[in-house]
C-alpha cells in the first residue's frame, strides 16, 4: 500500500514538473462566449476586474489581423463571467463566439501617447522650418552698418550756406540716391533671399539718410536764420 502511495505522489509530482504553462489572456481581454442579439456573455467577472458600466471595444479576429467593429457596456457582473450590452456596431458586421472584448481605455491611453508623441514631432518640426525673414535681417544689417553721419554733414552744410534752398535742393539729391549693399552680405544667398535682404538693407539706408539729412538741414538753415537777422541788426 505505500509502494502505490509512494509511487503516485511520484507521478503527480512528474507530471506538475512537466505539464507547460498555458497562456493567460491579457489582462481585461474577453473572449466572447455565448452572443444572443445584442447581449454578450463574456469569460472574466469581478474577480478579473470587470466592473459595471465599462466600455469594451468588439474586436474581430481576421487574415489581415484584428479590426475593431463597435463597442459593447457592461451591464452585469459574476465572478468569472460578465454580461454586456452592445452599443455600437458597424454596419453588416456579425458579432460570433471567439470574438475578443478590449477595454476602451486602454486603446485611448494609446492613442493620447501617440498624438502626445506625434505633436512633439510635429512642433520640432514646424521650429526646424521656420522661415527667415531676410527683410528684416538686411534690415538689421544695416542698422548695425550704417549711422548717417555723412548725411548729416551734408544737410548741415547745405542748410548753412543756402537755407531752404540749399535744403530743399539737397534733399532732392539724397532721396534719389541709390544705396550699395557690402557682398558679402549677399555672396553665399540664394536669388531670393538675397534680393530680399538687399531690399530691406537698401531701404533702411535710404531713409535712415534722407531722415539724417534732413535734422542736418534744418540746423544749418537755423544757423543761416541766426546768421542773417545777428547781422541786419546791426
């Protein structure tokens, strides 16, 4: 009697050694059992968590992989089965046995990861791209380049020895004046930006000169005034 004991302990001990491990669902993963219209019964209850009330994507097993078909509720709970009520479903689709019950949760989380990750792309993307504003860099070029102390002097003069006159003809020269961008500037540009950065150098110059020309003018039209009437009061 304990040799058949001994000997069954033995084999049960074998056989817990070599018996594999059978694959377990993914956790929240339901395999659809029994389906009547549009009740579900599903495999997993509370003790797998099922709670009433979750919403579980229907997806359907195929040659070309899984496709998601609608979404079922779940409206009762046991310990190892749940009751479902479907919801959604796409046209011409027949719900069978074997179908798989995904809780929507999950497939969301995904998604908001994706997009997450796909705005960050996108967002260093658009900052890779941005376009250069090569008006205003001629622009800046300039501001940095040119003072219009030349001009000044100039409209200083011309104001002192003729007044309006020497003013207004001065003027007249300076304004129709063409401006000259350095090369090196626009050497290594493309067509475009480098018309595009000429214009803005151009235009700052001309009229950071025609405004410097001008405050010279006027002063030495000033000085011309005081010249003037200093000397008929004598």
């Amino acid at each position: 009697m304990r040799k058949i004991l001994c000997i069954t302990v033995i084999a049960c001990h074998m056989l817990m050694v070599t018996l594999p491990c059978l694959p377990s669902p993914l956790v929240g993963e339901m395999v659809i059992k029994k389906i009547k219209n549009t009740t579900i019964i599903a495999n997993m209850g509370s003790i797998q968590g099922i709670t009433p009330n979750s919403i579980f994507l229907i997806v359907k097993k195929g040659p070309d992989g899984q496709k998601i078909v609608g979404k079922a509720k779940v409206l009762l709970v046991e310990e190892n089965i749940s009751g479902l009520k479907v919801i959604e479903l796409e046209p011409a689709t027949q719900i069978e046995i074997g179908d798989l019950l995904i809780p929507a949760s999950s497939l969301d989380s995904q998604e908001e990861n994706i997009f997450s990750k796909v705005q960050e792309m996108d967002n260093v993307s658009l900052k890779g791209s941005q376009k250069i504003d090569y008006y205003q860099r001629g622009e800046e070029t300039a501001q940095q380049e040119y003072g219009g102390g030349g001009a000044t002097a100039g409209g200083l003069l011309a104001g002192a020895s003729l007044g309006l006159i020497g003013w207004g003809i001065g003027y007249l020269i300076v304004s129709n004046k063409s401006a000259d961008v350095p090369r090196r500037h626009i050497n290594s540009l493309e067509p475009q930006p480098k018309m595009e950065f000429s214009a803005g150098y151009k235009d700052y110059v001309k009229k950071k000169r025609n405004s410097s020309f001008n405050v010279g003018a006027g002063i030495g039209t000033l000085i011309a005034i005081v010249i003037v009437v200093s000397a008929n009061s004598q």
